[in-house]
C-alpha cells in the first residue's frame, strides 16, 4: 500500500507559511469575543460596514470574525485577503470596478458588492503573513496614510492576541503533560515493595510512599514538607547523612548499608 503524499512539498516556498498557519488553530475555529470586539471596532472606526478578519490556506479563505458580514469560507483564487498576504503593507483598493485584477471577481459584481477594500497581514512573529485584518466598503473611497497606520496597529493587535493563546495553549497541554507524568511517577512508586523518600536541596521531603510510612511508623502528612533532619536528629552526623550529601554534592548515585535501631 503506498502513502499519500503530503498536500505541499518542502521546497514549496509556501509550506512553511502553512506549517506556521496550522500552529495557530484558527481554521474553522468558533466564533471568540476578544476578534469579534476588533472587527466592530474597526467597523466604528473607519466608518465602514463590515471589517473582517481572515486566513489564506492552501485552497481557502477562512474567516475567524466579520462583522457586517456573515462569516465564511471563499475560494482563495476569488479572494482579495490572498493578494493582501503578498505585501508586507497595507494592500488598499480605492474602487475594485476599476482595478483589472478584481472587476470581474464574484464579490464584486455579486454580493456583498465590493467596492472599496483595505486589508493589513495579519503576520506570524516568523515574519510569514497569515491572513488579513479587512475593511469592506459597497462604495468607493479614499484611505490616508494615517489610516493605513491605524489599520496596521489593529493588526497587530489581532496578531498579539493570537500569539498569545498560541503560547497559552502550548503552556496548557505542557502542564497537562506534566500531570500525566506525575502521576504516572506515583503509581510506580507506590507500587514498589521498597521504602522511597524524596528530598530537595533543603533536605525537605517531598515525598514518601506507602513503604515509606510503613518502615519509619509514620504517616506521610506528617513528614512532607519538614526537615529530614529535624525529623529524625539521630541520623544527622551517621552515615545516612554523609552518603545523602556526597550523592547531592557529586550528583551520583550511592549505595550503603546501614543499620538503625527502631
């Protein structure tokens, strides 16, 4: 049986783009707040109907929020935010009925009438651009260079905030990851027929299995967290004591037989 080959070779020059796009999880991602707020905002501050913002994959646009618009998914060869993602700019239509490269586009001689489009890459701190914060107007108009900054600097709000959750969802399934190990941990050492103690460089136990208890007539609650020493001041200047510091000191492993009396 052969494998299917991947949908993009590694010398094409947009898969790491794709690579760095499918991090981020925004593909048909639900509807979230925080880019809803971006998208009426700017919609109030451009004085335009509808603001969006949108990913280029290898065949779509896909839309994360829009507002004054329904969001959805376009072919990318229709899509204006696929031509935006091209410059590091702002790409800016004054009036699409006049620019040969969208007069004939189906969202300019259908709905929703495109006229007017502005749209800032939305880009990756890898420096790949990713998608578009978008401004659309059904009429055509001007855009300032003040305006051009305004929309950048919202773009790059929308580019903080999912780079955060990038990191934040990174730090989450790390966590969890840790917590499985963990636990894993506990039950081996719960499971051994061995005492097992834990200390850190304070000589504070950790931890104290079963076997542990068993052997020093202890329970663990009263153990976890205190001084290994105050807890048991016999020991200190025995053996015990000099081998555990010769295995932290040295960070190698030790092995000594001793006996205590109960």
């Amino acid at each position: 049986m052969e494998a299917s080959l991947p949908d993009f070779r590694p010398s094409d020059p947009e898969a790491p783009r794709l690579r760095t796009l499918e991090r981020y999880d925004v593909l048909e991602a639900p509807p979230t707040d925080a880019f809803d707020r971006i998208t009426r905002l700017a919609t109030r501050l451009f004085g335009v109907p509808i603001a969006m913002i949108n990913f280029i994959d290898q065949e779509h646009q896909w839309c994360l929020s829009a507002h004054g618009l329904a969001p959805g998914r376009a072919d990318r060869e229709v899509s204006f935010c696929a031509r935006a993602i091209q410059q590091r700019d702002v790409m800016v239509v004054p009036d699409a009925r006049e620019d040969p490269r969208f007069a004939d586009n189906p969202f300019v001689t259908g709905e929703p009438h495109i006229r007017f489009y502005a749209g800032a890459p939305l880009t990756a701190p890898n420096g790949y651009r990713l998608g578009t914060l978008c401004l659309i107007d059904d009429a055509p108009r001007s855009f300032s260079d003040e305006d051009r900054d305004t929309l950048t600097d919202l773009a790059g709000v929308v580019m903080d905030e999912l780079t955060l959750r990038h990191y934040a969802s990174g730090l989450d399934a790390s966590r969890q990851a840790h917590r499985e190990t963990s636990e894993q941990r506990r039950r081996i050492l719960e499971s051994i027929t061995d005492a097992f103690v834990a200390l850190d460089e304070d000589w504070t136990l950790t931890y104290v299995n079963a076997q542990a208890e068993a052997l020093l007539e202890r329970p663990r609650e009263e153990l976890v967290g205190r001084c290994v020493w105050d807890e048991f001041p016999d020991a200190v200047g025995s053996t015990f004591q000099d081998k555990y510091e010769t295995a932290v000191e040295e960070a190698q492993t030790v092995e000594f037989l001793e006996y205590y009396s109960p």
